[in-house]
C-alpha cells in the first residue's frame, strides 16, 4: 500500500500555476530527491503535502495511520534547553507523560504506560541526544537555553526534532543549508539508516546521491520519478535528450524527403494521387516536443599572474579574538598549484583561518609572510549583508573597479551569469543564488593568485554548483576552500587540512577516508571509557602504520598529478600563442622555434609524469590490498 499518493496536482501561487496535473506515488520507506530549477515550485508543493496550502485542483492523500514530520519554518526559540526542546517536539510522548503524572484512573494510567512502552519513551532521551550530537552539540550545549544559540545553530535544532520523531515520512528542504562538512556526513548516514520514506529537497549532490534511491524531477509544471541518485538521473535524463534529438532529427529527414516530393509533383497529374499519399503521411509523422534546455551555467575566474613560490608563509603564527586565541603555532605554506579544503565542525576556527590568511585578521603572534605582489579574493555568505539593497550588481561592481570602463564592470558581472537583466536588477530583488554569483565576481574582480571561498554554495542549485567546480579546475591560482558540499571538496580540492584542537594538520587521505576516521571517532567516543583488548590496539597500530606507509605513495601521486596539470595548462598556452597569425610576423621565426621546442619538452615531462603518476598510484592499490 502507498504512503503518499499525489494525484492531478494543480497548485498556483500568485496567479503563476507551478503544478499542473502532477501526479507522484511514494512508497513506504523509499527515500526520494525532489530537483528541478529555482522557483519551479519545489518547497511550495513540500507545503502542499504537509496541508500549509490547499491545492487548486487534483489531491494528496496520506496513508491514515501514517506519522509525517518536517523542519519547521521558523527556529525554535525560549529558555528551554536544546535537549527538552527536541523531546517536546514528540508531542504524544509530551501529552502522555503530562497524563500519567495526574492519572488516578489505574486503567488509564495501565494504557499509558503501554503506550510510552510501544513508542519508546524511556529511551528517547538516548536517541534526542545522540541525533543532537551528530549536528555539532556536545553535552553542554545540549544543557544550554536555546535562546543562547545563533539562527542558523537553532535551525540545527529544529532538523533535530524532525529526525527524533521517526516518522513514516519525512519532509526535508533544504537540510544541509546550515550544516558543516561532520554534519552533513552524519546526516547522509542517519538517512542511510532511516526506515522511513523521505521527500527532499536539496541542491546537495552528494546528499542526493548517497541518501535517496530515486529522484523526482519538477519540470514544466509536471512530476517525473526516475530511479537512483542524481548522478543516475543525470545520466538517464541525458541519454533521453540524446535520443530525442536524434529522433528529431530522422522524422525532419523524413519530413524534408517527403515534402521534396510533393513540391515537385503535386501539380503533376500522373503524380497527384501519390502525392496526396505523401501528405498524410507527412501529417501522421510524429511531432516531438524540442529538447529545451536552459542556456548552460558557466563561471570563468580571470587567469592571475604568474608567482614564483612561495606564495604564502606563516611561521609559528597564534590568531584570535581578543587577546584570546583560537589557532596556534600555525606553520604552514601555500603555493600557486594549491588546492586545500579545510575540514572540522563549525566553531572549529576554519572561518578564523581564513580570515588571516586572507589579511582580515591581524596575526596575535608569529609572522605572516608572501609575496608583495599577491592579490587575494576572499568570499564567504555573510558578504551578502553588506550588499546594499537598492544598488544593482553593477552599481556594486562600478564601485570596485573604479577605473575600469562599463563594459569591462559588465563583462566581470557575466563571468559569473549576471546577464544584462540581472545586473540592472537592485540587490533586495535578486535571489540568493545571484547574490552568491554577484560575490563570487566581486572577490574575484582583481584576477587574485589565491581565492578563498568560504561556504560557497550554500545558496547555489546544482547546475551552478557544477559550473563552480568547472571553473575551479580551470582557475590557475591556489584555492582555500571552506564548504559542507562533500562533491565540491572531493572534486575541487586535492588536498585536506583539519581544523580542530586550536591546530591547522594536514589530513592524510581523502573524502573517503575522511569520512571513515568520522566515524570511527563517533564510535570511540560512544564507547564505555575502558581499556580496549590487546588486538584492537595492535589493529589500530597496524591501521597507523598502514597510512604512514602510504602517504609518502599519495604525496607522490598528488605531485605527479599536479605537474601534469601544470604542464597541460602551459601547452594549452603555447598552443594558443602558436595559432595567433601575428606570431608568424617578420623576425619572429626563433619564437615559433623556441616554442615548439618547449612543446617537445613538454611532451617528454608529461609522459615521465604520468608514468610517475601510475606507478604510485598502483602502489598504493597494491598497498591497500595487502
């Protein structure tokens, strides 16, 4: 039987129809993404379901017994504790406890008491904690008022209400938006674990691909439900454009053929009647709807100059606030080939160390050293608060480049998908994905060698999400990246470092690994505080040694692969200089030489890198299996 049937679903908002006739079936315990572009209609028909709006035509229908629940729009507030206020989010648990505690009747309290034993009473406490935990709030902070907490921190505890109930189905939008990277793992996990069916909404790609089973596309007003995560529907969803265009493509053929013939002996007698032939068929040949797509998202960073190393030194540096000090002892360097993501829970200090880095923050002690020629680009959300409001995208721009002529302000807005509309258009109208577009080409304005995004996606959908991967690969400066987004780090940077302990480490291994020592240390920290057996240590010591072993076999890889993108990157420059005809001018034949003697060079350095790169990497397959 069905737990959620939507049936000729019509909803309109404003006059605007955003569902017309949509129809979807939700089994028990299936877990299903909800995607398709912003403002398609994705949290208004979460709405819908939860009975916040009434449909315009067409129906919703929840099994009876079934319990749904989802994040409610607005943060919890008051003095109550984050632990209380999870556990009055069950409000059947609320109201029975409150009963029995004046129940005379000894049959009713007798059923009470049932009741508290079928839903689990007596461990709720255990699972609101543990659910608690994994969203970033130790034991004290558990303890604490919720009021003593930011919005984005409460928003944390209004998901952990929807995840305590355990209900039969699930309604998520937007889940990971103020999560960190621990977090939003943890997250993938529980749902991984969830008996239950879920709806969500997420421009998370690896939430989508790890924790849903299929995906719901909300397109021209109407539901389509294609199995798998998004990578799978991705696929599919391309190789069904790619079919019917080929498809229209053979019916226009046929089409032209045909009408060849009846132009030409329509007004033959002879040949009327197989003419009239050919345009019923022509009528009868099928019409298919264009493959539409939206204009493809694309982001360009401007190309930096070149830097000689090092770029950045920090030698034995304390940061803070205050006179007290988050991060110590930092000593650390960046280089223009660079690609670090930092890791650690929020609170952690990765903001802190961006900040310095990127010179907002003073060094406490220590010293902070590089290259006088560096320019930096730094972004991160809370940017957006200090966009004006009545100002447009190229206001904002013709303020930072004041020297720059208005086609060049409006090329930098378009580097980023600001369109002559959007540009003109004042900042309070723009969504925040266009703010996030609008920040990105401000921080990026003076073609810096070293760009730090900080939470950089976090109002950008999917497409746009894959356009800043694009461009990252194709930027030729250092990249700091601070993002919840595992599918960013993954792709974007090739090296981790960990935030935590008032320490910035280097992390040897990547996502995959990263994600195992999480849980690992969730477990240690769950387990009873006594002495592990023997074998356990001595594994443990085996895994240490393991991962000492091979991480000079990793350091090794990253290096050949990074000499490898150096050198595609200046072939492609070279190449490029090689088809400019002004090259070919009188007196210029030593460069087209010396040129082309560098490409043979670089031919030779490729494949000695490459060879470089598969034997560690075989290496380390090798390792791995023993």
């Amino acid at each position: 039987m069905s737990l959620l049937v939507i049936s000729d679903l019509t909803l309109r908002i404003a006059g605007r129809t955003l569902l017309d006739t949509a129809s979807l079936t939700v089994d028990p315990g299936r877990k299903i993404g909800l995607v398709g572009r912003n403002g398609a209609g994705k949290s208004t028909l979460l709405a819908a379901i939860a009975g916040d709006i009434a449909p315009d035509g067409g129906s919703i229908h929840l099994s009876s017994r079934a319990r749904m629940a989802r994040i409610r729009q607005e943060a919890p507030s008051g003095d109550a504790n984050l632990l209380d206020t999870v556990l009055a989010g069950d409000a059947e648990r609320t109201a029975l406890l409150a009963e029995a505690d004046h129940a005379r009747d000894l049959a009713r309290l007798a059923d009470i008491h049932e009741r508290l034993r079928a839903i689990g009473a007596d461990s709720a406490p255990s699972r609101a904690a543990t659910i608690l935990s994994g969203l970033g709030f130790d034991s004290d902070a558990q303890a604490r008022a919720v009021s003593d907490f930011s919005g984005g921190w409460r928003m944390r505890v209004a998901l952990a209400t929807a995840l305590f109930l355990n209900p039969d189905l699930l309604l998520l939008d937007e889940p990971t938006n103020h999560l960190d990277l621990e977090a939003t793992i943890w997250l993938e996990n529980w749902l991984a674990r969830f008996t239950g069916a879920a709806l969500i909404v997420s421009h998370d790609r690896g939430l989508l691909d790890r924790a849903v089973d299929a995906i719901a596309h909300l397109d021209q007003r109407k539901l389509s439900l294609t199995p798998g995560g998004y990578s799978e529907f991705v696929r599919i969803r391309t190789e069904q454009a790619l079919q019917q265009a080929r498809a229209a493509e053979r019916i226009a053929a046929q089409r032209a053929h045909m009408q060849s013939f009846v132009d030409r002996f329509r007004a033959k007698a002879t040949k009327a009647r197989q003419a009239q032939a050919r345009l019923k068929a022509l009528e009868k040949l099928p019409v298919l709807d264009t493959v539409i797509e939206d204009a493809p998202t694309r982001f360009a960073f401007p190309e930096p100059a070149p830097l000689p190393p090092p770029m950045l030194v920090l030698d034995r540096v304390s940061v803070g606030y205050d006179g007290r000090p988050i991060l110590s002892d930092l000593s650390l360097r960046l280089d223009m080939e660079d690609r670090i993501a930092l890791l650690g829970a929020n609170g952690n200090g990765k903001s802190t160390f961006a900040k310095l880095i990127a010179g907002r923050l003073a060094p406490m002690r220590g010293t902070v050293s590089h290259s006088p020629r560096l320019r930096v680009g730094y972004f991160a959300q809370h940017q957006a608060e200090e966009l004006l409001p009545d100002e447009t995208p190229v206001d904002h721009m013709a303020r930072a480049m004041p020297k720059a002529p208005p086609t060049a302000v409006r090329a930098q807005l378009a580097r980023f998908g600001l369109d002559a509309d959007r540009a003109d258009t004042v900042t309070r109208d723009l969504s925040g994905g266009e703010k996030a577009r609008l920040l990105l080409a401000l921080a990026t304005r003076d073609a810096p060698h070293l760009l730090i995004l900080d939470e950089p996606t976090n109002h950008l959908d999917l497409d746009a999400r894959e356009a800043l991967i694009r461009a990252l690969a194709e930027f030729e400066g250092a990249v700091l990246l601070i993002s919840h987004d595992p599918h960013l780090v993954e792709l974007a940077a090739d090296r981790l470092w960990l935030v935590g302990d008032g320490a910035v480490r280097p992390f040897d291994g990547d996502m995959a690994e990263y994600r195992v020592w999480l849980t690992e240390r969730a477990r240690a920290a769950t387990r009873p505080a006594v002495a592990a057996p023997a074998p356990k240590r001595e594994d443990r010591r085996e895994r240490a040694e393991a991962r000492k072993a091979i991480a000079p076999l990793r350091r090794k890889a990253r290096d050949a692969e990074a000499r490898m993108a150096g050198l595609a990157g200046e072939r492609a420059r070279l190449e490029a200089r090689l088809a400019d005809p002004a090259l070919y001018a009188a007196g210029r034949a030593d460069e087209v030489t010396s040129i082309n003697t560098r490409l043979a060079a670089i031919g030779r350095e490729e494949a000695q890198a490459e060879e470089e790169w598969l034997e560690a990497e075989a290496a380390i397959e090798e390792s791995a299996a023993e």
